[in-house]
C-alpha cells in the first residue's frame, strides 16, 4: 500500500493525506458525539425510571388473592397503581423469582439480580439497573426492595424499552456518517485544489528543470513572486543556473584560449620538424648553425609547450578552496627563498635581492610555492639584464616582489590576473598568460589578496597578503622544518 502511494503523484498525494486527516478528525469526532448523546440519553432514561416511583401510589404492603403475568382481560387481581408514564411496564418481583403484573402489556424476565433485591429486608433499602431482554425486546430496568406481599419481602421492578436510547442513536449514526462521507469527499477535493494552487510553482520549476536537461540552455529563469519557501527555490535555482552558465562560459572560453595558445607553438614546432624532416629525405643537409637553432627553437616550443600544460592543468582544479586535510602549516619565508633559488638558476642575468622575515601561514604547500615563482618569473621576465628585482617579506606577512623594468600602464592593471591575458607589448616573449591567474586563484583560496601596482620610480611591484603570524603553533615548528627541508632537497 505504501508503495502505491509513493508511485502517486504529489498532488494526489497531497490531496490523499488531506483527506486522511479530514477524515480521522470527523472521525474522532463522530465517535465522540456519538457516546456522548449515548450517555445523555441513558442518564435521561435512568432519571425516568426513577421519578416513577416518586409520583406512583404503590403502596408497601400488598396484599394479593392471586398473581399474574400479563394484563387481565377483565381487570387487575392486584390493587390498582398508577405510575403515571407512557410506555412504562411495572412488576412485582417475588424472591422466588415470580413476576405479578402491575403495568404494561405483561411482565420480563426476571434475572438474579432482581430476585437478590426483592428478597433483602425492607430495613435494607436497595436498586439495581439493569439491561433485561425479554421477548425480543431489550428493557431498561429499575429493581427496588421494601414491598411486603402476603407478609413477604418483594420488589418493584418497572423499565422502559431501550428502543428510546437505540433508535435516536442509530439515527445519529446514519446521519453522522452522511455528513462524515461528506466532508471526507470535500476535503479530497477541496485538498486537491489547494495541492493544485500550491503546486503550481513547482510544477513551473520541473518543467524548468526539464527544458534545461532537454535543451542545456541555462539562461532560462523561473519567475519569482513572494518570500515564501518556493520562492526561495526559484531564486536559488536561478542563481544556480546563473552560476552554471557562467561556469560552461569560462569552461568555453578556457578551451578557445587554450586551443589558441597552443596553436601557435604546435604549428611553429610542425614548421621547424618539417624542415629537419625535409632534410632528411632530400639528403640535403641543412648547416649546422642552421640545424642547431632549428632543434634550440624545437627545445624552446617543447618546454613552452609543457609550462603551458602543466597552467592548463593547474587551471583545470575546482575554484572552490582546497580540502582542510590539504592545508598545512608552512613557513612563507622558507617557500619564497626557495622560490628565488630556483628562479636565479633560470635568469642569472637578474640580480635577486631577498629579505626575508619569518612568517607562517596555512596554505597548499606546493600551490603556493608555485605562485611565488610565477611572480617571480613575471618579474624576471620584464627585467632588462644587469637589472635587480627585491624580494621583500615583513613581518606582518606582505610579501613585495618589485622589478625595475618598463612597468605596467594604468590602463592594463584590471586584466593582468585574467586568463590567458598577455600586454600588447609582452606579446612577443614566451609565456601562456595564466601564471597571474594561477597565482591570484591560489593565493585567494589561502585567504590572501595579491595586487599588481606601478612602482614609484618605475617598474612593477606586486604585493601579496596572507594571514598568519610570526611564529608556527606550539610543537609543529620540527614538523613544518622537516617538510620544507624534504620538499627543498
């Protein structure tokens, strides 16, 4: 059963529980309604039973020349009494459980209840109610003792039918069912509206959703009215489609520039190995000075060729910031000193000044060292031979890496983290145009900021900000040496 409900769709559903409950509260309520009145109407029944013996004229002591059990055709043998009640059969009840007729149209059965009342002394006044079926027909019964009949003690035992109790209850229940079926049909239909109305908004939301898994267009929005829970989804998924299409933009615009940065490296490449080849074949050699630049610019286009891959590849690792677990915490100024030995093994045409001032950050050890070299390397590479770049750290964690080439114009300094952005003027050196972009990113998932700014008396500057603090925690220091000092061999 639970299965098949499950298989519904959310508005029958909806409309199905609505109904339940609907139907469990009437329910509970026409139960209760029920017995309440049951109760009523007997306690009205009981408090009848007994004003007939305050308003009868039975006397004490009967005394009686013969007993019967059905009115007799020619007058009662008994003493008249009159009960004054419509519908009301009275009896005598003798301890051997004889019934004498008094009222009505003959007598009940007599149980032992009744005989045990009418045998107790008048001294001891005593009544019992009871339910009696007798013929048939169900009686309500009042028994009470304090009667003498031919000098011994009897009973009085007058009742009613329960036909007074019974039949408005059956009618209450017919009519409780009616009007329970009845709102049990309306709240289905009246649950199913509102499961309509209400739905309405999500029903606008999947077909969204299945518009955007038919046709992968991510510019469709969901319009949003309210502040209530289903307008907080649309907005959300708005902002998540946003998101995704920005997302698929950057994706696509990541694999056009790549695609155009590695175009031209791979058809020089081609060029320069046709030629070798060509040689080959002709049995044409080429000169030697001629040969040895062909394969130096070969050399040259491979190893452009793998920086570049190696950025696409660190490019291509999710924006958001890295695993807890990756994060370690690390000594910037050892990162950068190694970071400047091994840029002034690739330019030992540019003089590197470092100073360093300790300094411990929490950061992807091999991310960040990389960043410091790519701002190394951007340094170094607009440096003119014989020039300096400084390398600064102090003590609150700004690290400056400043070069005293052309600089940077004004107009360039928004771009030059962007991917695959190159100066006009830079075009012609070797590079792909992603190590600011790499640094940028790394450094932002440390919790820094990096800034690329005109030096004053020329030159660039670029300075890079990182949280930390001047000493490691307590007891890593060995741990954090141990590392580096792996990592630098």
């Amino acid at each position: 059963m639970t299965s098949r409900v499950g298989r519904l769709p959310l508005r029958s559903r909806l409309a199905l529980l609505t109904a339940a409950a609907v139907a469990v509260a009437i329910a509970a309520a026409a139960v209760a309604c029920w017995l309440i009145t049951r109760d009523q109407l007997m306690s009205q029944l009981d408090r009848s039973l007994r004003q007939v013996e305050a308003t009868s004229t039975l006397p004490q002591v009967v005394r009686s020349v013969g007993c019967v059990d059905e009115r007799p055709a020619d007058g009662p043998l008994l003493p008249r009494v009159e009960l004054n009640a419509d519908r009301t059969t009275a009896q005598l009840v003798l301890a051997d459980g004889t019934a004498c007729w008094l009222q009505g149209e003959h007598t009940i059965t007599v149980t032992e209840t009744d005989r045990a009342i009418a045998a107790r002394p008048e001294s001891q006044r005593s009544e019992v109610m009871h339910n009696v079926t007798s013929d048939g027909t169900e009686w309500r019964v009042r028994t009470i003792n304090g009667v003498i009949l031919n000098g011994q003690p009897a009973g009085v035992s007058v009742a009613r039918p329960l036909s007074e109790v019974t039949d408005p209850l059956g009618t209450l229940a017919l009519v409780l069912a009616l009007v329970a079926g009845g709102g049990v049909v309306g709240a289905g239909a009246a649950g199913l509206l509102v499961a309509r109305a209400g739905l309405r908004p999500v029903e606008r939301l999947t077909h969204t959703v299945e518009h955007i898994a038919r046709t992968e267009d991510l510019a469709v929005e969901i319009p949003v009215e309210g502040d209530d829970e289903i307008a907080r989804l649309s907005r959300s998924f708005n902002a998540m489609t946003a998101a995704l299409a920005t997302s698929q933009e950057r994706q696509q615009q990541l694999i056009a520039d790549a695609g155009h940065e590695l175009r031209t490296p791979l058809t020089s490449l081609r060029t320069n190995i046709e030629l070798l080849a060509r040689s080959e074949e002709s049995g044409r050699e080429l000169p030697p000075r001629q040969r040895a630049e062909l394969l130096e610019s070969v050399t040259a286009q491979m190893t452009e060729l793998a920086a570049l891959i190696g950025d696409l590849q660190e490019l291509s690792r999710p924006d958001a910031a890295p695993d807890r677990a990756q994060l370690e915490v690390v000594a910037l100024d050892e990162i950068a000193e190694r970071a400047v030995r091994r840029v002034r093994l690739r330019a030992p045409e540019v003089r590197i000044e470092a100073e360093l001032a300790p300094w411990f950050v929490r950061a992807e050890p091999a991310a960040l060292e990389r960043a410091v070299v790519n701002l190394l390397d951007n340094a170094v590479k607009f440096s003119p031979a014989g020039s300096r770049v400084e390398v600064r750290l102090g003590g609150g964690g700004l690290l400056r890496v400043r070069d005293h080439g052309p600089g940077i114009p004004e107009a360039e300094l928004p771009h030059v983290f962007e991917r695959f952005w190159r100066s006009p003027s830079a075009r012609s050196r070797p590079g792909s145009g992603l190590g600011l972009s790499i640094v940028a990113r790394t450094v932002q998932q440390a919790g820094g900021t990096v800034e690329l700014r005109r030096a004053a008396g020329g030159g660039t500057e670029a300075v890079l900000r990182l949280p930390g603090a001047p000493a490691p925690p307590p007891g890593s220091l060995s741990a954090i040496r141990g590392r580096v000092g792996g990592r630098s061999a």
